[in-house]
C-alpha cells in the first residue's frame, strides 16, 4: 500500500511499535528487543569514541541510549539520537516553520515594502491601508506560496540538524565539558544547522521578496520563478545568500540558545513546581512563552541583514555597499524593527510550540527536557 504519511515510516514503526505489539498480543518488550535490552542493562557510550568512524556512523548510532550532558528529548517511543529522531524532528521543523511563516504572510508583506520603498510605506497601518488599496486582499497574501515551500524546507534542516549537531559537539566536547559549555554546543549546533538550511531557502527567499516588493512582476510562484531565472539567471537566485546567512544565523543561534536558555530559567525561577510535575499542556506553554521571549531577541540582532536581503531582491545589480548608503547605519537597523519584533515574536513562539506539540504527539517529551540518567548496577 502506498505511504501517504508526512514523516518517514521510521518515525510511525518506531513511536507506534508498542500499540502494534499489543495488538498482536505480543509483549512490549518482544516488540523493540533492543530498548528493552538497554533499559535492564543500560549501555554507554560516547558517539565521539575513537573507534566510531564516519558522521554516518555517528549518525546511525543512535539506536543505542547514550549518556549526554545537554538537555534535550527523553526516552519515547521513538529512540533517542536515531535516524527516525532525527526525522521525527525534521517534520516537527517543517509544521512549525512553514505554516507559521505562511501565516504571517500580510506582516511580512508590508514589512518588505517598508524596507523597500520607505517613502510610500511609511507605518505600519499606513502599509496595510496602501496594499489594500492597490493590490486588495490578495497582494497581502502575494508569495504564500514560496514562503510556504522555502521556510517548510528550511525548517525541517533548521530543527532536524540542530538536534544531531547539538548531540554531535556535546560528545566532541564530552560529558564534563558539554556541561560546563552548554550555551555553546546551543550556539555551535544552531549556526552549523541554519548554514545548510539557508542554502535551501535562498531560491524561495528570492522569489518571494520580488514577487511582494515589485508590482506586476508576477502573481506568485509559479509565474514568479520562471520570470525571476529568465532575467537574473539561476545564479540570480542565490545572490542573496551571504546577507541570508548575515541574518539567519545570529538570528537561530540566539532562537536556540536563548530558547534552550530561557526554559531552563523559567522552570526554575517562574514555573512553582519541577519540570517533571509539570503536565504536557504547562510544559507546551513554558515552550511558547520562551520562544516568544526568544524571538524578541531574535528580531533585534537580525534586523540589519534582513534589510539587506530585503533590498538586494528588489533592486536588480544593487550591492550591499550600495544599500548601507542608501539606507544609513541608522535606517539599516532601525526601518520596519517594530513590526519585525511582533512578527518574529509571535513566529518563534508558535514555532517553539507547534515544534514540541509535535514531538510529545509522537511520544518525545518538550525539548529542553533531560534524558533520564542510567541506572546503577
């Protein structure tokens, strides 16, 4: 039969592998022999060791429990650090990034225009008015569909390679020393992460800008794309990259670790009950309001590349040196801010949360959660 499932089988054989098994009036046990084994006799290794070869071995060496000192996912249905894991977050990634991104899409709209054409849009509700005006309702959904497509994309490698490259530096580091400099293995796997998930997003990226900020160029993106490698080639389509990756990696690295940061915080000094007591629904919401609280940085230490990745794809031939004049250190930093903390604001928060509520569906606990240490013999 066909698979018609969003995720990759892994994901469905391992979460669902125990209700098969009772099914089939099987012990759960006899259903996955090898987290059954390794909960009686716990096995420990660091997936840095020595005789561990290749990235791809490291990668498929999850199936075993392993000891590390970030926070991260606990035992679930699904096997920590293993490839359906990693899957598992890699489509929480795409339902978090791509819906969110697609819903804010009048935001970002008339937030691109004001970065573009300051003169014409000059406020927030000004912009609204101007778009409806001109354009009606459907120029404040013009470019759903790239930026559904491209933050989908960038999603499932922003979460998904986050969650192995955090797991990967902490056992480089080791157990002592990844507790010691946690915030970094946040910052470290963060930034390696966004590199590759940029590099996926930068055609989508290209298209949407141009067709958002420049009227009559196209209706969206399948008369978009074509017009777009017609004029500026496919090169043209990641002229944008070096300012994208200006923007989008500062910008997940504080989405990471301030995120990572702020949980630990919340559920010690807000939250008036441990972690553990907490039910799913009030560890959600501890997710969301640290997202949401992450994201206000995010917006802030952004903000300058992401004008500048605004002008390059509306002004053709424009180079950054042209654009930092033009606009001024001030304006670099400081045009469409505001609009840009609530629209990132309120995305980081729903991302965090529709990231996690995906997870716990599938039997992972919130991210931030520590895996339980091993038993002592």
């Amino acid at each position: 039969m066909e698979n018609r499932f969003i995720a990759p089988s892994c994901v469905y054989d391992q979460a669902f592998g125990k209700f098969a098994a009772k099914w089939n009036g099987k012990a759960a046990s006899e259903a996955s022999p090898v987290v059954s084994a390794t909960a009686k006799t716990p096995v420990v290794r660091t997936i840095a060791s020595a005789y561990e070869g290749s990235l791809r071995d490291k990668f498929r060496l999850g199936a075993v429990p392993t000891v590390g000192a970030i926070p991260s996912a606990a035992e679930g249905g699904i096997v920590l650090f293993s490839p359906a894991y990693y899957a598992a977050c890699a489509v929480g990634g795409v339902l978090s990034c791509g819906g969110t991104h697609t819903l804010v899409t009048p935001l970002d709209v008339v937030k691109c225009n004001m970065q573009t054409d300051p003169k014409k849009y000059t406020g927030i509700f000004q912009g609204f008015g101007t778009v409806l005006k001109e354009q009606g309702f459907a120029g404040l959904v013009r470019g759903w569909v790239p930026t559904l497509f491209g933050y989908s994309a960038q999603g499932a490698g922003k979460f998904g390679l986050y969650e192995f490259f955090k797991k990967y530096y902490s056992d480089q580091l080791g157990e002592e020393a990844a507790e010691k400099y946690q915030t970094f293995v946040f910052l470290a796997g963060s930034a390696s992460a966004e590199f590759f998930a940029d590099i996926m997003l930068c055609p989508f990226e290209a298209v949407k800008v141009k067709v958002q900020t420049v009227p009559g160029f196209a209706k969206g993106f399948s008369d978009g794309f074509p017009k777009f490698v017609a004029a500026e080639g496919y090169g043209g389509l990641f002229k944008g990259l070096t300012p994208l990756w200006g923007r989008q990696i500062p910008y997940t690295m504080m989405k990471f670790a301030c995120f990572e940061n702020t949980v630990k915080a919340l559920y010690k000094y807000v939250v008036p009950k441990p972690q553990a007591e907490c039910t799913k629904t009030e560890q959600l919401g501890v997710s969301f309001l640290a997202g949401y609280i992450a994201g206000v940085f995010c917006a802030i230490v952004s903000h300058p590349a992401d004008n500048m990745v605004s002008k390059l794809n509306a002004t053709k031939g424009a180079t950054m040196g042209q654009i930092v004049e033009e606009m001024g250190m001030v304006g670099l930093f400081t045009r469409g801010l505001p609009l840009r903390i609530v629209m990132i604001g309120t995305l980081t928060g729903l991302q965090w949360g529709i990231y996690d509520a995906f997870k716990v569906s599938v039997g992972l606990p919130t991210t931030g959660s520590k895996a339980p240490a091993p038993e002592k013999k």
